[in-house]
C-alpha cells in the first residue's frame, strides 16, 4: 500500500507550543488514521500528522487519541520506544535519521549510513562520522535468533552504523498534553507534538535534493507510534504507522511514506 502525504508551504512559520492550535495546522493536510504496522489493520487508538514546510524548516505535528496517557523516561537518548511514544524517521537515500519522542518530550535521536556506503573517501568519510571517536555501533536491525541474519540482518542492504551521540543541529520540539500525565483516575484526550527541523540541518540527508525543497519534490519519512495495551493476558505493544511496512520492523526506508512539498 502506497501513501502520499502532502507538505504544504507556510508564508510564516507556526507558533511552536505544542498544541497545534494555529492557523498553519488547522489548515494543514492531515494524514488518514494510523494502522498497524505489519497487517495494515486500523489502529486501536487514532494518531494522525501533519507536514508543513518553508524556506528556512520542515515542520511536523502528531495527533494522538490517549484516555490515560504515560510518559517516566526523563533522560535525553532515553529508549523511549520501550513505552509510549511517536517517531519520525527521514531517509537520505544511503543514511536515514530517527527521532523519538514521549509525552514529556524526552527526545531519542539516531543517525544511521549504511555501511555499504561508508567507503574511504565517501561523503560520510569525515570526522563528524568517524567511527572511533563517535563510538559508532553496528546495527543489522532487528534480532530475530536466525543463524542467516544473526550479524546481517534481514535487510538487503545489510548492517547500518549507527550514531547515537548525534544531535539534529537546531531542532526545536514541543509537547502539549490535553489532559493530565501519568494519573490513571482521570481521563483525557491524548497529546500533540510539534518538531521544526531547520534545512540547514539536513546536509547529510539531502543526498544531492535541493534544501529546501522544489515545488513538487518528494521524500520519503516514516511516521509512527508505539504504544502499551494492557489485555487480560498481561501487557503488550502495539506499533502503529502510517504506511504499513508487512513486518514489524521501522528501519525499512523503501516503505516510508512518500512526503510531495508543494506551494
């Protein structure tokens, strides 16, 4: 399944508190519901983004429906994924960036090449990669137990280096929550998350794209949603997004969604 989110340009750039509330993001292309991951079958719970852009930032907002809403990891690069969260990936063809982010707005951050595009001499031969003094991991995705993709993985690219000391230069975020944190007596509505990520920043990702954008451009992002589901079986976690990727696996940037910046 194919899904393409519309960026539409702003002449001034939305107020950054979280809510969502300006004029920029009431009028903004709102996505369908999120689904979940692997089968594509609605979600229990709705979340649904936007994109918004100008000349100087890539704008995001999240919507998600949340009748108690959780959020205790409090330390910067954090897992956040282990409980409640919204991502944002973006794919730059032979790298990918991944964001996390919580309802008390504990940002997680990772900078992904593929190791078959880390060469001598490639762009990402430069000391802001080095693999040494960045501590770069090697990361082959998910851990499955299989003997043929113990150390590859199951991607066909292969292994990724990952660099977890690296920080969206000039990222701004803001979390609203409408209702009360973490205090099961009382219901609320859920939360909303606000990123501006300025284009300045994008140098690695942009692989040769115009920053900003053309009219017309398109990249592919991922957009999803992790979430606790307490059952009578004990509690699980749900993984939600906006385009299915058949497996329960976010690193596969050829299922991103497709974003079309227009003016």
């Amino acid at each position: 399944m194919s899904t393409t989110l519309l960026a539409r340009k702003v002449c001034s750039p939305p107020r950054l508190d979280g809510t969502l509330s300006d004029s920029a993001w009431q009028s903004a292309a709102r996505s369908s519901m999120f689904v979940d991951m692997a089968s594509g079958e609605p979600a229990l719970l709705d979340t649904q983004v936007s994109v918004l852009w100008d000349d100087e930032n890539l704008y995001v907002g999240f919507w998600m429906q949340e009748p108690y809403p959780k959020a205790h990891l409090s330390e910067r690069d954090s897992i956040i994924f282990t409980e409640n969260d919204v991502e944002l990936f973006i794919d730059g063809g032979d790298c990918y960036y991944e964001l996390e982010i919580n309802a008390l707005g504990t940002l997680y951050e990772v900078f992904f090449v593929w190791r078959d595009a880390y060469q001598r001499g490639s762009r990402f031969d430069i000391p802001e990669f080095d693999l040494l003094s960045r501590k770069a991991l090697s990361f082959a995705g998910d851990f499955d137990r299989k003997p043929e993709s113990f150390w590859w993985g199951t991607h066909p690219r292969g292994p990724r280096w990952a660099f977890l000391d690296w920080d969206f230069p000039g990222l701004r975020s803001a979390v609203h929550v409408e209702g009360v944190l973490n205090d099961s007596s009382e219901r609320s509505k859920g939360w909303t998350v606000q990123l501006a990520l300025p284009w300045a920043g994008m140098k690695h990702l942009a692989g040769g794209r115009s920053l900003p954008p053309k009219d017309g451009d398109f990249w592919k992002m991922f957009f999803g949603r992790f979430q606790k589901i307490q059952t009578n079986s004990g509690e699980g976690q749900a993984a939600w997004c906006l385009t299915p990727h058949g497996v329960y696996d976010t690193h596969m940037p050829e299922r991103f969604t497709e974003v079309r910046f227009v003016e």
